[in-house]
C-alpha cells in the first residue's frame, strides 16, 4: 500500500492555522501522510502540494466573492479534478462553507468520506443548512461549546473538541494582567479589504482620544498583507508591529479589533476590548436580512451576553470608538467587570489539547 493521503480545504488565514496545528499533531501518530488541497503558509510548511495561491482565496463579504465568481469556479473544478484523480482517503473541509459546502455537495456521490473542521455559523445564518450538513458530512468536528444547542436535534455525527486558539497562545500570555500602560491595541484585520475599510477610522479614534489622555497605540499588522506605513506617516506616534499580535495584545491594556477570531484571542489574553465591524454596503444589507443575532463578537457569542461593545457598519465610527475606550479609561469598575468576564472564556473554551483531541480522531479514519 501507498501512503495514505487525503484532501484538505482551509481557504482563509484562521483555517489555514487551525488545521496546521491539528495537522502538526496528526504527523507525530501517523508521519507518512501526505496531503493536497487549499491552505495557506502553514499547511504549506508542513508539506501540503496547494491548488492556489493562499493569497487569493482569503475573499470577504458576498459582492467580493460574487466579483471574482471565474477564479472560484475554475479553481473549485481543479479540486474536483484532483480528487477524482488521486482518490484521497478522506476529504478534510476547514471552515470556509460558501466554497467547503459546493465541495462536499460533489464530492458525496464519490464514496468518499467528508470530515468538516471548525463548523460554519449556521447559528448564525439559520438552521437551513443542517440537513444540507446532515447529507453531506459523515462527521462534524466543532470548536465552540454552543454549537451543540444548534445540532442537538439533528442527525450529524459530530464531536466537540474545544478551540485551537488554547493550543496556540502562549501560556504566560492566558488571563495575564493588565500592564495599567494606556496601550491600545489597533487591530483592523488580516485581509486588504478589512484594513483598507478599518484602521484609518481606528487611528482617527486614537487622535481624539489623544486629545484628553495620555495613551499609546499600536497596529498589529500583517507582514506583506498591506501597506501600513503609507497610512501611518499621517499620524504620530503610532507604532507597528508585524505578525506577533498575540504580543501586542499582550502587552496593551485595550484593545480595538476588528469582530472575527481576534475577539477570541483578545478574549483569552483577557483584555477589555472595542469590537468593530463595517463590510461593503451590498454585503451588509444582504446580511442584514440573513444574520438572527443580536451580536457578532466571537468572544460575545462564546459568553453568551455581551460582554464587550460592538460597533457595526455605521457606528464604527472614530467617535463611537473613541467613546467606547474611553469608558474603560474612565470607570475602572467597569473595567475590571469586563476583565472577570473575559478571563471566564479560556474554561468555556474547555482548555488546552483542542489539536491533539481532533488528530486523534481524524487518525481513526486511516
């Protein structure tokens, strides 16, 4: 026999580092595996052959992806060619549903076992996609401990295994103190399009709040991802760190973040933080009509309340950010209210091992 070899889908940065853990972890059990597929940096490392480019598949918001409709269906057709050819063992899909779900729908009539990582937010979306799941998927592995409220009347083998994140922050880093620095975190986001949208309007509530108090700010910033400095010679005193977020998080006592899996980290860390979200106009609108919930914030939903502010489309302004952080430089109760909360997420998140737990189970299907 061959060496065994499945199929992995992991189209955005968060997938892409998801699955590298859990792939890391699945070499140690079963080192001869090889893998093809959609994935980024890290699955690259780690010796996955790539179908793409992993810069051109981290698109945003329906009327982007409706914008380049000819590269994702000549590279959808491409995965299909692939797999029918090599005939994987399994077909590993990440996250990434509008792409990940097409796939399964082809893929079923193949025999050929469908594992889903990380599921999509149809607690978000509505609950019409889980009979769609529930033909397509031979097993669900999910990471956020809600999840089973949204599956608990359904036919989908699924298993919770906890969040990644906990094997990926740094120890030293989980429910740390607040440095007392006046360090804001700015963090517009790892794609083009959500930092183009985001960190002048962030930087601009940096500038008002500089007007009353002494603070300090740094951008997280992603190397290569976008040009940060063409924006920051208009502002003073802005500092830049590349592709160590978790640091810069670390060592600020706020946060202002784009919503996504940074409130997550955020979360861990244990920093009171300002949620932003603000997408294309016709983007927004459609959601609008599709989204049931009252909150976006990871770290929110996780909690079940809200715990920190959101700010969405309109609102995300620099003067309702401003705001929003000065409440916390303002009301210390407050703030440590919010910190007591946040400091609960890594417990609801049910701790470290999240990658081994899922590599384990993945194994069983060799």
């Amino acid at each position: 026999m061959g060496k065994p070899v499945f199929f992995i889908s992991a189209g955005d940065p968060s997938g892409d580092n998801a699955a590298g853990h859990f792939i890391t972890a699945l070499k140690k059990i079963n080192p001869d595996l090889e893998f093809f597929g959609l994935g980024g940096s890290r699955l690259k490392k780690l010796g996955q052959t790539q179908l793409a480019r992993p810069g051109d598949l981290a698109v945003l918001g329906f009327w982007e992806v409706a914008r380049r409709y000819f590269f994702f269906r000549k590279l959808f057709y491409r995965c299909m060619t692939e797999i029918k050819s090599r005939r994987p063992a399994f077909v590993l899909l990440v996250d990434y549903p509008g792409f990940n779900l097409r796939l399964a729908k082809k893929i079923k009539p193949l025999g050929i076992p469908v594992i889903y990582y990380i599921s999509p937010q149809i607690w978000a979306w509505g609950k019409g996609r889980i009979k769609q799941i529930d033909r397509l998927v031979n097993l669900m592995l999910y990471i956020l401990p809600f999840e089973e409220s949204v599956y608990c009347e359904s036919e989908v083998a699924r298993e919770f295994v906890g969040h990644y994140l906990l094997d990926d922050i740094s120890r030293e880093y989980i429910k740390s103190p607040l440095p007392g620095n006046n360090q804001v975190a700015l963090m517009p986001g790892s794609r083009p399009q959500e930092i183009a949208r985001m960190l002048r309007p962030m930087l601009e509530a940096v500038r008002l709040l500089r007007e009353k108090y002494d603070i300090k700010a740094v951008v997280a910033g992603v190397k290569d991802g976008y040009d940060y400095e063409s924006v920051l010679q208009d502002y003073e005193n802005i500092g830049l760190s590349y592709d160590d977020s978790r640091r810069t998080i670390y060592e600020s006592q706020l946060v202002l973040t784009s919503s996504g899996t940074a409130t997550l980290e955020t979360g861990i860390i244990g920093r009171p933080m300002v949620v932003v979200y603000k997408t294309g106009f016709i983007t927004y609108h459609i959601a609008r009509r599709l989204v049931k919930l009252d909150m976006i914030g990871l770290v929110n939903l996780v909690q079940g309340e809200k715990v920190v502010p959101e700010l969405i489309q309109g609102e995300a302004n620099p003067e309702k950010m401003a705001a929003a952080l000065e409440k916390y430089l303002t009301d210390t109760a407050y703030t440590e209210r919010v910190k007591q909360k946040l400091d609960r997420t890594t417990d609801i998140l049910g701790g470290p091992g999240a990658s081994q737990r899922t590599a384990v189970i993945i194994n069983e299907y060799l």
